[in-house]
C-alpha cells in the first residue's frame, strides 16, 4: 500500500451535527439521539431504511422528510458487488450516469441528479469539494468503507452549499463496533473484479479500559477494464472510538487511497469512440456498434496505451458526539483531506468545430480534417496537489411545550482549500493510424513540453445555519424553515510557466442566503404530502464581454411537491414527486452579438428541469424485495436544447427474492433491468451568423440492460455472484462529446466469497 506521508496534517476540531429523535414522549423534552447506522436488522426490509440523516444534517424518519431521499444499503451494496456508489444508486429515480460513471470503478462517483451532472461528495457530513470548484478526487470512495449512501436530491444548502443544484451524495462510513464482527472478501471476474479485503472490529481493551473500539479495513484491487487498460486502488481504513458514556464519544477515522489507471481507463473523458462519420450530422441518432471509420467498439480508438493517472488521497476525521445539560445534542468535529493527482495520458488531438445552417442552426458537417490513417495526439501532463480542511460544529434539541413538538438545529462550519502550484503542460506526438491497430508512442521529454501558465488557488467558504421543525396535531403537521447564509472568498494566481513571475490575480468575495421551507401532512399514518422550496448557490464570476469579470451567484431553486407512503409493516414504501428545478444565472453567447456588433457578448441565462418521479422500495413479502423506479424530466438550456448525456426518461427495476426455509434457505436471487432515453451526444452553445439557435449535432439511443445474480450463506461462508448485461448488448453509452462516446461495457461476471468470523 503506497500511502505518501502527510503534508501539515493538523486535525481541526470541529463537526456536524445533532440529530432528531423520530419517536417522543408527549409531556417531557428528551435528549437527541444520535443515529447509529452500523446496528444491524434495523430496517424491515434490507433494502428499505427506515430513516435518513442528510437533509439538514439531523436525523429523522424518511416519510416525515419532505424531500426526495435516496437511500443505498450496505446490503444493496454487496449484493451487487459494486465497485462505486453508481453501481447501486442507479436503480433509483432522478439518478443517471455522469460522463465516465461506468469505467475505471466510477469517475468520482460522478453522477447526474435531476440531469445536473454531480462531481462531488460528502463523507460523514463532511464536503469532499476542492473549493473554489465543485468537483473532488478522481477516485470512488470505497464500498467496502460504506454503511450506506443517501442522494438528497435537489438543492440542500446545509448538507452542499455551493454544489451543483440537482443533488448531492452523502456516504456514511462504517465505524467500530464494541461486538467483534470480522470478515476476509476476495472476489474474481472477467472485468473490474480482482478484489480482496479485510474487515476487523471490536473492543479493543486497554489497561482494562471497555469503553475503546477499533475498526480496520484493507482493500486490495488490481483488475482489467471492459475498454483497453486496467487500474489498481489500494485503500485502507483506520478508526478508534472512545465511548465515554452512552450519551458521549470520540471517533478517529483515517482513509486512504492509492489509486492508479492505464491505457484507456486513464483518460475517462477521451477514452471513447470518435464520432466523424459524415452521416452523424442533422441530430440523427446513433446505436449500435461506431461507424467512423477506423474506430472499433471497445478498441483503444487512439488512448496511447502507455497512458497513466495516478491519485494519492489522505483523509482524517475527528469527531466528539455528545450532549449538553441532558437537553440540547451536540456533535463537533474537523476533518483534513490531501488529494494528489497526477495526469500523464496521450488521446486523439481533434477539432469539434462543427459546420450549421445559418437559418436553421442544424448540423450541416462534422469537423474537418479528420484522417483515420492519420489522427493529431496530444500527450497531456498535469499534476495538482488540494490540501483541504473543514471545521464543523452543530446543535439539535427536541423539546414539547404542550401538544406542540419543537425540534431547533443550528451549526457552523469553515471550509478552506489551498491549491499550490499546480503544472499543466503539452507534448507534441506522432500521428495515430487508427487502421493499424494500438497507439503505444512513448511519451516525449517531459523538459520538451510547452507548459501552459502554472497556477495557485486558495479558496474558503464558511455556513452558518438554523433550522426549526415544528409538530403540530399530534404530528400529523410539520412546519420546516430554515436559513443557510454562506461566505465565500476566493483567490487565484497564474504565473510564467518559466520565470513564476504573477501573471494575473484574480479574487472574489461574498456572501448569500439560502432557504429551505416546507409543510408536510400526515392525513393518516404512513402516509404524507409535502411542499418544499430549496436552494443552495454557488459564487462564480460574469464576463459580459468587455473584459471585465465581476462576481456572480449562481442558484440552485427548486419547488417539490410529493406523497411518500409505507405499508406492510412499513416494509415496502412508495413515494411519488414533481420537481421543478432551474440554475439561475449561466453565462451564455448572447445570440444578438453575431448581428449586432454592439450587443454584449454573453448574457445571464437559466437552465431548467421539470419532472415527475417514483419509486418503489422494500418488500413485497417477507421474502421478495424490490426497487422499482420511473423518471419523466425536461431538462433544457434556455434556449431549448438539451445537454449532453442527460435521458428526458429512465426505468428501473431489481427484484431479490431471499429463501428462508426449506432446501435452497439462505440463498437469494435477483433479476433487475436498467432502461435509459435517448440522450443529446454533446451540448451545443451559440448562435449562427444570423441569430439561429445551434442545435445538437447527433443524439444516442435509448437503451435497456439486463443484469442478474445470487447470494448463498452457509455457515460463517458467503458467495456471491454477479452478471451484468446478461444479454451482452452492445451500443454507445455515455457521450461527453465528438472526441468520446464510451462504449457499454459487455457481459461482465463476478465471483465473491467471504467469511466471517
């Protein structure tokens, strides 16, 4: 395991949270009980929880959040033998693949919510965002490391405050237990499979102490990828908790990753098919296998295969959960994320520059130039360092005076992330011949590239919140407001690749409030109906075309309306919602600039979605659970076009039927199918010469996969098995643009064992 040692590492103390009770009495305050996710055989069914911990960092049960929450399991997890968060999250409404989801383990656990593509995460509450952007590591958090995952969807300025408007993701990690559970794991497979870990919790008694546990987790992968490459990640997790009380504890928890990838899997955005063919204009609709000639289905299609990324990713945590006067919860902690990564890929060097009508706006030509025999490379070198610390802190109480229940939570938090140096940097290549085969030019002296300006960035954002839930009529009414305001100051430098003299310095500052308000109804129990509005936002910076940026919030605003619903035990649950959704204030090519030389040359836009979801989880009987989902949105740029790799629908469907008496008691078998829309193969900005909307040049079909499996426990012994595309169905999947449409991966199959003991 190369672990590379700390830089600075100094823990700030400081956390999230205070959590709500879902149960009360009626005549007394109670103290606020913090969740805890890792007791087993807390949900009826494996599938279907019945709580949720990521709306406002505060606990309570799924059907009083008035909010569309996903929630991923730990068994749901191993069942599928994932190896991201998307293999399992995907099976849910309102979540589709970002660009890249589906290889190399799952870019990020990069995904699209509510079609905004996501590129963030937070892990126990705390953000992984590299400020001032919104995107985090390469790297998936490891599954073998998660309780379960809950996807907020829509704008949560408690939980993601400046993060994309369609949703977050927030991990909950596994933590000690003071009972002994330990347990080996190796898995094989023909594609991303390879696997072995190691899983050791319990008491650990110190000078007759009985109040410390541990937890270590080991993961070793080393596997081939479905496109031509491979990548290994190692991870480790190492965690102590000192339980003072029942009521008080302090938890450590390191996590490290040493993640590599090559060939193909290196490049996750370039690593596709190359779409030239002349008849892929007009928006025609591309299925099946590529048709540009010289490119084939899961071929290196050009990736140089001596291509290579690497990521080297430190994280610890330290976190105090306790209470104040026996009233009020508190729970306070920091955390320090190092991230290194390190870029070192060669991919096709292409124009994109397409040719349209200039009444029309449609498509009239792909880009010229295009030679199968003779394709420009770029080799491409960039190395970055994000030293990330937070702080955060948060208070929660439930108190009744009379029939009125009252639940206040506030809290705190400091973000800062600093960027040093960072280097970026071209080298000139031979031609690729796409006919002859793999591209495998070594890569030039790295004292020949021309390195672009060197940059420098130091970012900070601080969150102060309150929020109060209030019951009324024995709660069958809940009242929710809340008020998030964010402070957020950035600063960039650039300087001479060669001398490091500054270039340019560039900073922004400011602050924002957001909001969350709803009401929610209990007609009957188990049954609710809700109205929310939400926001978060997110500082940028406005360049009209004059050559003089000023700042610029951009936000998240969503209306949802919803019925949430549980029967049979509440084993099985049904929600239903109608989101209408929109990013205010993006920047786009103003379409009067081409005819009127006096026009600004960009102009503030609002890209919206609006949709309806359900889903269907839980057990049917004792015996079958399911996921069942459906998705109708209308996700569209202001001017009406649809942007890449977001379907306007998705189906979904798993069903696991588990036995539990008779010959075949303990094994579990499930079926599921994956059905997405038609989605836009690139995304299209600006106006022709005469002010016509450019439309999108070429679409990719819908598609539906069928995937299987089984699970069989004897004894301390289980066995999985996994087959994805059953059907090995081969058509384009995931376009980031003309440069990469990524091929579906084929039949894939895994074979799991572990043993408890």
């Amino acid at each position: 395991m190369k672990i590379p040692p700390y830089r600075n590492l100094a823990i700030a103390l400081g956390l999230p949270l205070a959590l709500l009770s879902p149960g009360r009495a009626q005549t007394a305050n109670q103290l606020v009980k913090l969740p805890q996710f890792t007791v087993s055989g807390e949900a009826s069914d494996p599938y279907h929880p019945a709580d949720t911990m990521s709306v406002a960092r505060i606990r309570g049960q799924l059907i009083d959040t008035p909010l569309s929450i996903n929630v991923v399991t730990s068994q749901l997890l191993d069942d599928l033998g994932a190896n991201s968060s998307w293999d399992a999250t995907k099976y849910f409404a309102g979540v589709s693949s970002g660009r890249g989801a589906g290889t190399a383990g799952g870019i990020n656990d990069r995904q699209d919510f509510r079609g905004f593509e996501s590129q963030t995460r937070t892990v126990d509450s705390f953000s992984s965002t590299f400020l001032p952007g919104t995107s985090t590591s390469i790297d998936t958090f490891e599954p073998d490391f998660i309780e379960r995952v809950e996807v907020v969807l829509g704008p949560d300025a408690i939980l993601n405050p400046t993060g994309t408007p369609g949703g977050s993701i927030n991990v909950i990690s596994k933590s000690p237990l003071f009972v002994p559970r330990n347990s080996i794991y190796g898995e094989v497979g023909n594609d991303s499979a390879q696997k072995l870990a190691l899983d050791l919790t319990g008491p650990l008694p110190i000078a007759g102490s009985k109040h410390l546990a541990y937890r270590v987790i080991v993961t070793d992968q080393d596997t081939r990828t479905y496109i031509p490459g491979r990548w290994t990640k190692s991870d480790l997790a190492a965690e102590l908790t000192y339980q003072f009380n029942p009521a008080d504890s302090l938890t450590f928890k390191y996590f490290g990753v040493d993640y590599a990838a090559y060939g193909n899997a290196s490049a996750p955005n370039d690593n596709g098919w190359l779409i030239y063919d002349p008849r892929t204009i007009g928006g025609v609709t591309i299925s099946g296998l590529p048709t540009t000639t010289g490119v084939t289905y899961n071929g290196t299609n050009g990736v140089d295969t001596n291509s290579k990324t690497t990521e080297f990713t430190n994280t610890a945590q330290l976190v105090y959960t306790g209470s104040l006067f026996d009233v009020v919860s508190m729970r306070l902690g920091g955390q320090f994320l190092e991230h290194n990564n390190v870029g070192d890929s060669a991919y096709p060097s292409l124009s994109t520059t397409e040719t349209f009508d200039p009444v029309t706006g449609q498509v009239t030509g792909v880009p010229s130039g295009f030679n199968p025999a003779s394709i420009p490379e770029v080799w491409r070198y960039n190395k970055s360092l994000q030293l990330n610390s937070q702080v955060e802190n948060d208070y929660a109480a439930d108190f009744h005076p009379g029939p009125v229940s009252l639940q206040p939570v506030a809290g705190w938090s400091i973000q800062d992330t600093n960027s040093p140096l960072s280097r970026t940097g071209t080298g000139a290549m031979p031609n690729a011949d796409l006919l002859t085969g793999d591209y495998s030019a070594p890569r030039p002296d790295i004292h020949t590239f021309k390195f672009s300006g060197r940059g420098r960035s130091e970012a900070s954002a601080k969150e102060a919140y309150a929020l109060l839930k209030a019951g009324f009529l024995n709660d069958h009414l809940y009242l929710l407001s809340g008020v998030t305001r964010i402070w957020v100051a950035n600063q960039s430098y650039t300087f001479d690749p060669n001398s490091l003299a500054l270039t340019s310095y560039n900073a922004l500052s400011g602050f924002r409030d957001c909001y969350l308000g709803s009401v929610l109804i209990k007609p009957v129990d188990h049954v609710s109906v809700y109205y929310t509005y939400s926001t978060n936002a997110n500082l940028t910076s406005f360049n009209p075309g004059n050559g003089i940026a000023i700042p610029l919030w951009s936000q998240g605003r969503q209306h949802e309306f919803g019925l949430k619903s549980e029967f049979l035990d509440q084993r099985l649950s049904f929600t239903v919602d109608h989101f209408q959704i929109a990013q205010t204030n993006v920047t786009s090519p103003n379409p009067l600039a081409n005819i009127d030389p006096t026009a600004a040359g960009n102009i503030l836009t609002d890209n919206t979605n609006r949709g309806f979801e359900a889903n269907l989880t839980g057990g049917l009987t004792k015996n079958l659970s399911v996921i069942a989902s459906y998705t109708n949105m209308h996700y569209r740029d202001a001017f009406g076009r649809r942007v890449r790799n977001v379907p306007d629908s998705m189906a979904n469907l798993l069903l696991n039927y588990h036995f539990t008496d008779g010959a075949l008691k303990n094994l579990s078998v499930f079926g599921a199918l994956e059905q997405n829309g038609q989605v836009a193969g690139e995304t299209t900005t600006g106006f022709t010469s005469l002010g016509a909307t450019k439309q999108v040049g070429f679409y990719i079909a819908s598609y539906h996969v069928f995937n299987a499996g089984a699970s069989y426990k004897i004894g301390r012994y289980g066995f999985n098995l996994n087959v994805d595309n059953v059907a090995n169905s081969k058509f384009a999947w995931e376009p980031a643009s003309r440069l990469s449409v990524s091929p579906y991966p084929g039949v894939t199959f895994r074979l799991s064992t572990r043993i408890s003991f």
